[in-house]
C-alpha cells in the first residue's frame, strides 16, 4: 500500500477496524495527569484531548492564536476533518488552564500551531498516538491505546459519569447511528448485561 504524503501510515485499511479503548477509570486518568504534571505541552493535549469531542488531526490544527485568549466557558471552534463542517465547542476551566501553562513556556512564533516538537515542527497524528500509548503504559494499563482513546475517554465519561443520552454524543461525534455510538464507546455489552440484573 502507497502512503500519500502526510497520511496516517497506521490507519486501518478499508472495511477494517483498530479498536482502540477509552480510559474507563477516573483514577488512571489522574495517574496519567500526575505523570504529565512537569510536561505542560503533554498535559495540555491529553487535558484537551479528554474533555472534547475533536479528533486527534483536529487537535493538532490548533493555532496559538485560536486559544491564546480564551476563557473558561469560551467556545473554540474548529473545522471537523470528516463531515468538513465546524464544530463549536466550550472549553472547561481544566483546558483553558492547561492552554496557558503550555503557552507561558511555549516560546516565540505568537501564530504557529499550538503543539509542537522540540524541532518546532507541528505535531503529527503518528507522534500522538505513541504519546498516547507511552502515557497510558506509564500509568499500569493493559490494553489498546492510541490517539483516539482520548476522544473515546471524553465520551465514555460523558456517559458513564454524567449519564450523557446517546443522541447527544452522537451528534458530538458526527456518528449516523446510535449504535455505532454505543459500539465506539464500548459500553454496550455492560448495559446489556445489566438489563439481566433485575429480578421482576
């Protein structure tokens, strides 16, 4: 298969899946945090990563001077890399916060893209994805992860934690059906399993 320039080399091929998995516990996502706590560009991905619906490509199209003002509450909009449509979302106080640590060390180039190497490239979604799997190993779990489990994580705990309806995240995810929905958040199966629990 020929790589096109600038093409994820790990994306799946056609008609074939690589699941990758959400963060599920609150406590790893606070082990990852404390992990990251001296690496502000790194803690401000994964920050922004968890509490939005943006792809990992999204992400990394951020320009400082999109955010570089921003308020909790705020809505930072960008455009969706599938559907090619914007997308606005509101940024809670923990990514507004993590923004400004990454910019007050983030040095020069006021216009650049917001997460970028130490070469001052911008970041690609390949590095992301090692990233992500670095920190979750880091952080004791098993299992698949890459740069999708941190819009996974946002959803999963939209649902699990705040009792998010389907609908909703699957508008925020740009998804045609609710169970590609239920099927991508991976929560299916344990709902199921506890409609079992009731005795009638």
């Amino acid at each position: 298969m020929v790589i096109a320039k600038g093409e994820n080399p790990h994306r799946p091929e056609p008609g074939s899946a690589t699941k990758v998995e959400p963060i599920r516990e609150l406590r790893a996502i606070k082990r990852i945090k404390k992990l990251l706590a001296d690496q502000p560009r790194n803690l401000c991905l994964f920050t922004l990563g968890i509490n939005t619906a943006f792809r990992a490509n999204e992400i990394l199209s951020i320009t400082v001077p999109q955010v570089a003002f921003l308020k909790a509450g705020d809505v930072l909009e960008l455009k969706q890399s599938k559907q090619k449509k914007y997308r606005s979302t509101p940024l809670n106080a923990a990514v507004v916060e993590s923004i400004r640590d990454w910019l007050l060390v983030r040095e020069d180039d006021p216009d650049g893209f917001l997460f970028i190497s130490q070469r001052r490239d911008v970041l690609t979604v390949p590095t992301l994805n090692n990233l992500v799997k670095s920190w979750c190993r880091d952080a004791g779990l098993r299992g698949n992860y890459g740069s999708h489990t941190l819009r996974k994580t946002w959803g999963y705990q939209q649902r699990v934690q705040n009792n998010a309806p389907v609908p909703l995240l699957m508008e925020a995810f740009g998804h045609s059906t609710q169970k590609q929905t239920l099927a991508y958040l991976g929560v299916q199966d344990a709902e199921i399993s506890d409609l079992y629990s009731l005795t009638l």
